[in-house]
C-alpha cells in the first residue's frame, strides 16, 4: 500500500491570481532547481505566476528599490554580502506586504527573525512537501489581497496597488493618478503627490500647489477618467471630495475648514458644496471602523 504524503492537500486553484515571486540563492545549481519547482508547482496548480531569480541579495534589492514588485520573496539566510535576514528587513520596508519564505539549513535563525514577519520557514534539507504547502498558502493569501487592491491591467502591463497604500486620486489630462504611500516614483511623471495636495488657493479643482506638505510616495497613471476608476472602489471607503480629487477615508485623520489632513499630514482642499457630505461618510466609516 502507498504511503500517505504527510503534506498532501486538496489542490486548491486559483484562476484568478496573477503572483510576482522574487528568488534568491547564491548558489546557482539549488536557484536553478528552485525555480523550477516554483514555476512547475504554480502551472500544475493553475496559478499564473511571473519567476526571477538572482544569485545576489544586493540585485534583488536593487530590483526593488528600482520598483519591482513581488507578493512572494524566497530567500537563502546565509549568503556572501548582503544575506538573507537583512534583505528581507530592506524589502519589507519598501513593500511592506510582501510574503517572505526563508529556505534554510540554519533554523537557529528563526527567532532572530521574528519581527520580519516571516511567512514560513523551509528547511533545505526536506524542502519539497513543505514548500509546496507554503506555496499554494502564499497564493492564497495574494489572492485575498487582490480583493483589497486596485488593480492596473493593459496589453503592457499588470499593478497591483493595496488599497490601504492608497492615499487619494486626482486627473492629469486624460488620465487618473494614484497617489500612494509605496516607496518609490512611477511612470516618470515628476515630484509624487503631483501638486495638487495644497492649503485651499484658487478656484474649485484649479490645482494651484500651496504650501502643504504632500504625499511622499509612488505614482500610478491609469487612462480612465475620476469617474470610472470610482466606479470600481468601494464608495464606502471612497469619497469625491472636489470635482477633481477622491480620497481614502482610511487615510484621513480630521478635517478643518475647508481641507481634510491625512495621517501623513498631506492637507487635501474640499469644495465647500461637498464638505457636509464628507463630514456624514466619513462619520460613518469611523462608525464601522473604530
């Protein structure tokens, strides 16, 4: 009789995810195996997943820093020059919601590492159950991620922006722009928070920049109109606060006069015809919230 695989499960699959996964080995013959195992495991599984691999912690980060994005990092601890432990201190940094997996022979290491949040721990030496395991949980935790993201998807390109990066949504000629709190600038369209965030100056919507402190994050440009990226959030959590900005109730901290200050301090104007409504949602979603 066939012995039981301790980690069999039911395969669960995942149509819907789209998952960035980040490797990193310094030796080459086990990151190429890695690699394999990755892709072959998620294709089996019926999970569309996009695979780099590096052999240097330093090009990882550097990948990263440069705006590569990755749901799922799987890293050696032990490696020459930058290791395992302080490139997923770096990275969680700037993508704060990224899944990590140590693959390892030093499980000594585990309580060090205690505050990165460490999705699982592999041993080298029994890797394939186990990872496997590891694996489909991680895509499930991406897919219930996705659920709270915003997603950015064309014939060049698929983003993924966690709601709660989200700061607020203003226009630019054709184009809406997703102002967020992620580290790094996208899309190559000058200083991140794009001007607009000021002390109320000018004409309703005229975007004339003031001396407010604005959003210190990334960027994301996507050809739709205000309207229709709103149509596609959750007005619960959204509001239209001027005919050319949305904001996100969670990142609101109070309103005074006539601007609504965010937690980071960036100070948003409110066109007086829609501040009563604001102060009613956004009183509701401190209701719901707190």
């Amino acid at each position: 009789m066939k012995a039981r695989d301790p980690y069999r499960r039911k395969r669960r699959v995942c149509k819907s995810v789209m998952i960035r996964v980040g490797l990193c080995d310094d030796e080459k013959p086990l990151l190429e195996k890695l690699n394999s195992f990755v892709t072959t495991y998620y294709g089996e599984n019926r999970i569309f997943a996009r695979v780099q691999a590096f052999e240097k912690g330093q090009n990882l980060l550097w990948e990263i820093e440069d705006g590569g994005r990755f749901d799922l990092l799987l890293l050696d601890i032990e490696m020459p020059g930058m290791g395992g432990m302080e490139l997923a201190q770096r990275a969680k940094k700037l993508l704060p919601d990224v899944l990590i997996i140590f693959i390892t022979s030093h499980m000594e290491y585990v309580l060090d590492a205690y505050e990165l949040s460490v999705f699982r721990y592999v041993p080298r030496a029994d890797p394939g159950g186990r990872l496997a395991h590891a694996l489909l949980d991680a895509a499930a935790m991406v897919e219930v991620q996705l659920r709270d993201s915003y997603v950015i998807q064309n014939q060049n390109r698929l983003e993924r922006i966690p709601l709660q990066n989200l700061l607020y949504i203003i226009h630019e000629g054709k184009n809406a722009v997703l102002v967020t709190n992620l580290a790094g600038e996208r899309d190559g369209e000058g200083v991140p928070g794009g001007g607009w965030a000021r002390q109320r100056g000018g004409a309703e919507g005229a975007g004339v920049p003031g001396s407010s402190r604005e959003g210190a994050g990334a960027r994301f440009k996507v050809r739709k109109t205000l309207q229709q990226v709103y149509a596609e959030l959750d007005e619960t959590e959204f509001f239209f606060i001027d005919r050319g900005c949305i904001v996100n109730l969670s990142r609101i901290m109070s309103i005074r006069e006539d601007c609504c200050i965010l937690k980071d301090g960036t100070r948003l104007p409110v066109s007086q015809s829609r501040l009563p409504g604001l102060k009613e949602r956004l009183l509701q979603f401190w209701k719901r919230h707190i």
